[in-house]
C-alpha cells in the first residue's frame, strides 16, 4: 500500500502553505490550464496542488512541489510518480477531443483528488489504475452524458448515471482493467417490480456486455 | 455490549465524506467498505439517549470532532433505519443478503457500530440497495 509513507527511506511529502495563492475555492478550468503551462514549461516543478481545491473551511492550503530527484528511489518517489501519473491522465481527459465533457470531468476529478487527499495526506487522492481505466472507457465511447462521479473507500472512480431515480447504470473502475457494474431498470411488464442486473467485465466489453439492457439508450447522447 | 445486534426499529448513521458526494447528493460509494475491513463503520443513535434526532446529531457531530482529526464542511451524516436497510438487501440482492447490523463500541466513540456481511465482489449492488434507503441527511460538523 503507498499509504505507508514511511516504509522506505527517510523522503517525506513535503506539503506546505504556498503562501502565494489566493484561497480561491475549487479547482476550475483555469487552474488546469495553469497546470498545464508549468508541466510544459520544464517540469522541474510540478505545481498540481499549488492552487486550493475544494477547502473552504479556513484550513491550511496545500501546495506540493518536488524538484528533480538524485537520491535513490523511494517510497515517496513511487508516490510521486503515481500522483504524476493522475495528474497527467487528468489533463489527458481535459485535453482530448475524443472525450465528451473532458472539462467537467476533468475539473471534478481534481475536486476529488483533494477531497481524498484532504481525508488522508498520505495516499495517492486517485487511484491512478483506477482513473487510467476510466480514461479508457471514455475514449472507447465518445458521446457518453456525464456522469456522476465518486471515489469509493479505497479511491477507486465509481461513475453513475441516473434517470429519475427509476434507472441507474454505476461502474466501478478497478485498477486492473475490470470493471464492476450494477444496473436498476424497471421492468416494463410488471411496473412495480425492477429490474436488477450486477457484474463484471474488463472496460473494453462493458457497453457489448450491458447493451441487452438498452442501457446505452440512457447514458449516451 | 459489542456484538450485540441492533433492533430494527432502531437508526443508524453513517459519516459521508466528500468523496462520497456530488452536487450535495450521498452516492453508493458512501456504503462500500474498504477493503481489508469488516464492516461499514456507523453509529447507533438511539444507544446516545438523546431526546430527539436533532440533539442525536448535535451529540454525533461531537463525537466526530473529537475523534477524527478534521470533519470536512461538505460532510453530511446519513439516517437509516435499520430494519429497512436489512429488508431492501434481503428482499432484492441477488442472493438475498442477511446484513448483520451490530454494536460495535471504541472507547471514544460508544456507539459505534457496523454493517457486517458486506463483500468486495458484489458491494455496488448492496451499496445501491442501501443508498435507496436513506431517509435523513444532515451536516456532519457544525
């Protein structure tokens, strides 16, 4: 688990008040693009957390930078990494055309990467196996409505999309390529029953796998 | 005592986190457990003997602003009734779950207790399944 920051080596996160940023609430589009810029400007800094995210409690602000390590690999080092990763899968989704509403999921996805991070500094806010399948799935499928998106207790993306409260299609993305899904519809002959459909299939042939029960009539525009 | 199951008609609350909601709104995830747990961590209301649900969730917010190191301001404390929840997964999960809500107590938090009979390879359909039976929400700190 990389929750465990101190089982290798003596590298600590180093989070700490930037002290140069407004508190300025939630993540936006604008923040992502100035991101963006100081990934591309030569990634000496990387600057994700340097703008506030969804605290606006009057809590200490969290700014992370790290420069370019020498020391040998270590605990927080695949923790950076990882968190690189999330990062860069984030702006993957912000940035490509083939994804729909890139930018609003994009911008939620960094409000929960704060929200996990705020619970426990010391995990990784996403999972970025997790996030890569879900990026996976919204480049095979692109004219999906946005869905509703969580982190369950271990930080993995679970995405729903809901239709007054009658039909529900949720995926959980796992890190390893599978997904879970669980499907409520009504049942059409017997309109006080529903109908409850639950499974699991790797990201490529969850929609192959769901389409018998026109889910795909709901979720996609 | 610890182990002991709580009545049906007894209510139960559970600590949402903002990770847990969107737009205000609790979602199943709220109701998976981590894995390598147990049980769903929540807390039996009628065990703090407090004179309406009002002065149980006054008295729930304190419990939780002692023991966790930070309550998030978006944070609500979902109510459910015990009974129902057992009925709904017992009635319409697949295999007809038989949850097991017992006490389970810490020494800063008394009342606390868990869902038990959760599992890691079917959890969203229960966590679905609990989520319709939520009645009540309410801010998780003051």
């Amino acid at each position: 688990m990389l929750g465990a920051s101190t089982a290798y080596g003596d590298n600590f996160i180093d989070y700490h008040s930037p002290g140069r940023q407004p508190h300025s609430g939630v993540w936006n589009p604008r923040d992502i693009q100035n991101y963006w810029e100081s990934y591309v400007r030569g990634r000496k800094y990387l600057t994700f957390l340097s703008t506030p995210a969804v605290n606006t409690e009057n809590s200490e602000v969290y700014t992370r930078g790290w420069l370019e390590k020498k020391d040998p690999f270590t605990q927080t080092d695949l923790l950076a990494n990882e968190e690189e990763q999330v990062q860069e899968l984030i702006l993957e989704i912000r940035t490509s055309p083939s994804i729909c509403h890139g930018e609003i999921l994009a911008t939620r996805l960094v409000t929960l990467f704060y929200d996990a991070k705020e619970e426990d500094f010391a995990n990784l806010g996403i999972v970025v196996g997790s996030l890569r399948n879900f990026y996976n799935f919204f480049q095979l499928h692109t004219d999906l409505k946005c869905p509703t998106i969580s982190l369950t207790p271990d930080n993995n993306i679970y995405a729903s999309w809901r239709v007054d409260q009658k039909k529900v299609f949720s995926v959980l993305f796992l890190p390893n390529g599978d997904t879970r899904f669980v499907i409520f519809k009504p049942n059409d002959l017997h309109p006080e029953r529903q109908i409850r459909i639950s499974g699991t299939a790797t990201t490529d042939i969850l929609m192959h796998t769901v389409a018998p029960y026109g889910v795909w009539d709901w979720i996609s525009e | 005592m610890k182990g002991d199951p709580i009545p049906d008609q007894h209510h139960i609350a559970r600590l949402c986190r903002p990770k847990y909601i969107s737009d205000e709104k609790i979602q199943a995830s709220a109701f998976m457990v981590r894995v390598g747990k147990e049980s769903l961590s929540v807390n039996w209301l009628e065990f703090l003997k407090s004179s309406s649900r009002e002065n149980e969730i006054a008295e729930l917010q304190n419990i939780y602003s002692k023991k966790f190191n930070k309550v998030e301001v978006r944070a609500q404390i979902a109510v459910l009734n015990v009974g129902e929840v057992r009925e709904k997964v017992l009635a319409e999960s697949p295999d007809r779950r038989n949850l097991k809500v017992l006490h389970n107590p810490e020494i800063n938090d008394p009342s606390h207790s868990g869902i038990y009979n959760l599992r890691h390879d079917d959890e969203i359909i229960i966590a679905e399944l609990i989520l319709e039976t939520v009645r009540e929400t309410y801010p998780a700190r003051k």
